[in-house]
C-alpha cells in the first residue's frame, strides 16, 4: 500500500494532464510556456523553501553527495561508451547518452520522496538537487555539443548553469540557512504556498506533453533506453548504495537521481542544441509512463527489505 500511494497519485496527476490535452482544453504547445513559468517560478520557491527549513548539521552529507555525483558520472561514461558501439549516427548519439543518464531528478524524485519520508525529511535532497541539477546541465551540454562536431566552452557552460532558477534558489536557500535568516511570517507563508503548486503542476504538464503517435519510429533505441534507464541502472546504483549502508532518507534521494525517468528538460535543450528532438521527446514520453511501474517495483522490493 505504501509503494501504490507512493505512485498513484503522480500517475493521476500525469493522466489529469493528458485528458485535459486530449478534450482540448490545453494544447500541446501551450505546455512548454506554462512548464517555463513553473521551472522560474513554483520550483525555485519549492527548493528554496526545502532547504530554509532544514537543520544544516543533517542537511549536508557529504557520504551522500558523494556516491551521488560519481554514480552520475559513472552512468554518463557507460552510456558514451555503450552508444558509441551501437548507434552510428551523431544526431541520435547525445540524444541518447542523454536519456540514459539524465534524470528527471526534480519533478520525479521530490514527490516520491515526500511520499515515503515526509515533507519535513527533505532537506539533505534539496541540497542534493543543487550538486546533481548542475552535474546533470553540464554532462549533457557535453554530450549534446561533441556529437554535433562542436566544442563545448566551458564558460557560457557555467554561466548557463549559474543562471538555472534552481541553482540561484538553492544558493539563497543554502544562504538564509548558514546566515539563519528568518523570513516574516507572511513572506515565508507565500513562498511555501508558492513551492506547493509545483509538483501538481509539472506532474500535469507532464502528462499533457504525452503524445504517443511516433513512437513506432524509434521502437528498437526507445526499448533499450527505457530498460537501461528504469531497470538496469537502478539496480546497479540502489544496489550499491544498500550495500554501501545508505538508508532512509538517504536512500529515497537516490532512487530519486537513478530510478526517475528521463528529464522533460532535456527534450528542450535538444531542441537548442541541435539533435534528433523528435527521439528525445519521445525518450521522455516512454521512460515517464514506464516509471509509474518501474517505480513501483523498487519501492516495494526496497520497503520489502527494510532498506527505508
């Protein structure tokens, strides 16, 4: 019962959005204009508001970042490697390093963590976001950029990521946190309001970005990332991570970073850079309808050990 109200509820919130999109009442094109006001506003106030009320001494843990950032990297290189064997044509080869390891960290992960440890238990994820959200951004700039026969310069690289919403707003929160800043009351109650609206609404957007219709195209690469991102790199990293002794909270961020679906961002940064963005919207799609099931597998087979 925990695993299916863990799940059920995201799952009603993306199928909300997808019958919305499909009566008419929203049109596909509309979501990315809604989602951008979302990513710079609801989101922002969502991670701010995490990280400023979390004690700082249980917030930051370096045991955790650390597994993180080089799990990270380690899924990043054994995709390059594995897509550079299988798929011969650039403009699908950093769509798909992409899909493989980029999460969709924020919009999957803090739902599914609110679920299983509370609201009041997120800080240490909060932080986390703000290592893994760059890590995430620059890996994929990289991927994105080599494949197209560019070379990354690695200062508008920072400077994009420096100006992320998410990354300024985890800054601040991290800020007001050592600083012990308080907000009035009235302030803090409107940014806490804010932050709530965020993961119903991306949830929903989500769903309203689903379209099904060109999937057939790319049946054969869209399979083989799916099972690669929600089946076998999960059971490598959670694996790892319960034998490395990570438990509770602790563990539920790192299903969060390695057992979410691919990042809807990623889609967009496609479109931007250059690439087949007709596979990378489609990687999206597969990956978060499959997630509904795969989620439900890892949370009961980790409850179901105890694990947290």
């Amino acid at each position: 019962m925990l695993s299916v109200n863990a799940v059920l509820p995201m799952f009603l919130m993306m199928a909300t959005g997808y019958l919305t999109r499909a009566l008419g009442v929203l049109d596909r094109e509309d979501t990315p204009k809604i989602n951008r006001i979302a990513f710079r506003v609801f989101l922002p106030c969502l991670l701010f508001y995490n990280i400023y009320c979390s004690d700082l001494s249980s917030a930051v843990r370096p045991r955790l970042i650390a597994f993180a950032v080089v799990g990270v990297l380690a899924v990043f290189a054994c995709a390059v490697l594995a897509v550079l064997q299988l798929e011969p044509e650039n403009d699908r080869r950093g769509v798909l390093i992409q899909g493989i390891f980029r999460s969709n960290f924020v919009i999957m992960g803090l739902p599914i963590a609110e679920a299983l440890v509370g609201g009041e238990k997120l800080g240490p994820i909060a932080i986390l976001i703000a290592i893994v959200v760059p890590l995430f951004n620059f890996l994929a700039v990289v991927a994105l950029e080599v494949f197209r026969g560019g070379r990354p310069k690695l200062g508008e690289v920072v400077v994009q990521i420096l100006k992320n919403p998410l990354i300024v707003s985890s800054v601040i929160g991290i800020a007001f946190l050592l600083l012990r800043i308080r907000l009035p009351h009235a302030i803090e109650q409107a940014v806490s309001g804010l932050g709530s609206v965020a993961t119903p609404l991306q949830l929903f957007l989500l769903g309203a970005f689903f379209r099904f219709d060109g999937l057939r195209r790319y049946r054969r690469m869209l399979t083989a990332v799916t099972l690669v991102k929600l089946v076998v790199t999960p059971a490598v990293m959670l694996s790892a991570a319960a034998l490395l002794g990570f438990r509770g909270v602790e563990f539920v961020a790192l299903i969060g970073i390695f057992a979410s679906p691919t990042a809807v961002n990623s889609f967009t940064m496609v479109q931007q850079m250059g690439g087949d963005s007709e596979l990378a919207g489609d990687i999206v799609v597969t990956t978060s309808a499959f997630c509904m099931l795969s989620f439900f597998g890892w949370i009961l087979l980790f409850k179901t050990l105890a694990i947290f």
